[in-house]
C-alpha cells in the first residue's frame, strides 16, 4: 500500500489545489479539471491518479453535503431513492470501464459540456424560481441517480453538472436547491466508485487524505457561497467551468491536430 509518493512540498501544493478545486466543484463541478492534471504532473500513474482523486472528492462532495443537510436546503430522507439508484449506477460504472474502452466518451464528452455551458447561457431565468415537476420517484431515479452515478464511476468530469441540470429540468428546483442535492449524489457516486478504487490497491492514501482535508475546506466555502449568493454565483459558474472543462478535453483529444493546424496557418 503507497502511502506518499510525492516530497512533502509537492503535498503541500495538492492541499492547495484541492482547496480551490473543491470550492469551484461545490458551485459548478468540474473540479477534478484542476486535481487530476495536478496528481499526474506531480508523478502518480494515471491509476493511482483517478483512485487518488476520488479519494479527495469524497471529502469535497461530503463536507458540502453535511453544509447544505444542515442548512435544510436538503431533506435527506426524500433522497434515499435517488442516493440507492445512484450508488448502483457508480458501482457498475466503475466496474465497467476495467474491460471496456472509454475513448467514444472522451470524443463526445466536450460536445455534451458545451450544450451544457451554451444552454444556462441561453436561458438566463433557468433554475431562478420552482417549476413544475416532471418526473417523480423511480422514474427520476434512475435517470439522475442511476444514468449519471453511471457515468460518474465511468468516466466523471462534469458529473456534478449533470446532477444540477436533472435536478433543474426534471425536478423544476431552482438553481441553488438543485445545486444543493446534485452534491448529495455526488457524494454518493464519489463513494460507490472510491470503493471500488480501494479493492483494486491504487489508492496513495497519506496524499489522498491530504488532499482530502482540503477538499473539506474548499468545499464548505462554496457551499456556503450556494446558499447566500444562488443563482447570480452558480449560473456564471457553470458557464465558465463548462467552457474551460470542454476546451480542456476537445485539447487532450485532439491537441496535436489543433497545434498542426495552427503551425500550417503560420
């Protein structure tokens, strides 16, 4: 079992990102666009990266899950459904992407965070009062809970975003409250996946709980900014973090193509 691969200086600055990484995820998602990079830069394998990263997500979505079950913002027991549908979805997930490849995700991945992006820029009242509801129950659950928890044990980036946009399409929450239980599912995503991590070994534990601490840390001041600041914070938020995570995986898909095309048109 690895407990640091990394000189202490290194850890110093992955508590740091994951401070900040934490307090963007908590608002808008899209955290682990500052984590993962960080983990492979500082030297781990690309899987004891993802098992690392889920590590320290957990305290993220957790520390901002017990914010927002305190502050009544969620009522944890009309969740548990949802939390059920959404832990089997990460399990098969991340059982998943051992025998299959992911490389169809990462093409169409940037194309769905950009609809994502262009839509709450479009639509600048979305998520600002309650709508009406449009699924209920099991139905609800297996599309916010199972579909995405699914992807997020899959694959991951942008799941947090996902959450919030079932939360506002198909619930009719306002911003902030969908915002508020989208962690919530995350966190149980984060877990079911994280186990999964831990059985396999790739865990590097002394980095991860860290990184773990101040993911909790980051996490509760967004959090906090959710509840005071709502939509005016969150929907400026999702846009830019949609617009930088989409530019950052159409670059890992296709950077030596764009860097060919720029140097031919120079």
């Amino acid at each position: 079992m690895d407990w640091f691969v990394v000189s202490p200086a290194v850890v110093g600055v992955l508590f740091l990102v994951a401070v900040l990484a934490a307090f963007i995820d908590s608002i808008a998602g899209g955290g682990g666009l500052l984590t993962v990079p960080a983990l492979l830069a500082a030297g781990l394998s690309p899987a004891q990266t993802l098992a690392t990263n889920k590590l320290q997500s957990v305290g993220g979505s957790f520390s901002a899950s017990l914010y927002f079950i305190r502050r009544g913002a969620v009522k944890l027991r009309e969740q548990r459904l949802n939390i059920a549908m959404t832990f089997l979805g990460a399990i098969a997930g991340a059982t998943l992407v051992q025998h299959i490849q992911a490389e169809f995700l990462r093409q169409v991945l940037p194309l769905l965070i950009i609809g994502i992006g262009v839509y709450f820029l479009l639509m600048p009242r979305l998520g600002e009062d309650d709508r009406v509801r449009r699924l209920h129950g099991l139905p609800f659950a297996l599309v916010a809970g199972g579909c995405v928890g699914f992807y997020d044990g899959f694959f991951g980036p942008g799941a947090g975003s996902f959450y919030a946009l079932a939360f506002v399409t198909l619930c009719g929450y306002n911003l902030a409250k969908s915002t508020a239980h989208a962690k919530i599912l995350n966190f149980t995503s984060n877990i079911g996946s994280l186990l999964f991590f831990m059985f396999g070994g790739k865990v590097v534990w002394g980095t991860g709980l860290i990184m773990l601490v101040g993911a909790i840390i980051g996490a509760r001041l967004g959090a906090h900014m959710v509840l005071s600041r709502g939509q005016k914070l969150i929907r400026p938020m999702v846009v830019i973090v949609s617009a930088v995570m989409s530019s950052k995986l159409l670059y890992d898909n296709y950077g030596t193509q764009i860097a060919a095309w720029f140097t031919h048109l120079l």
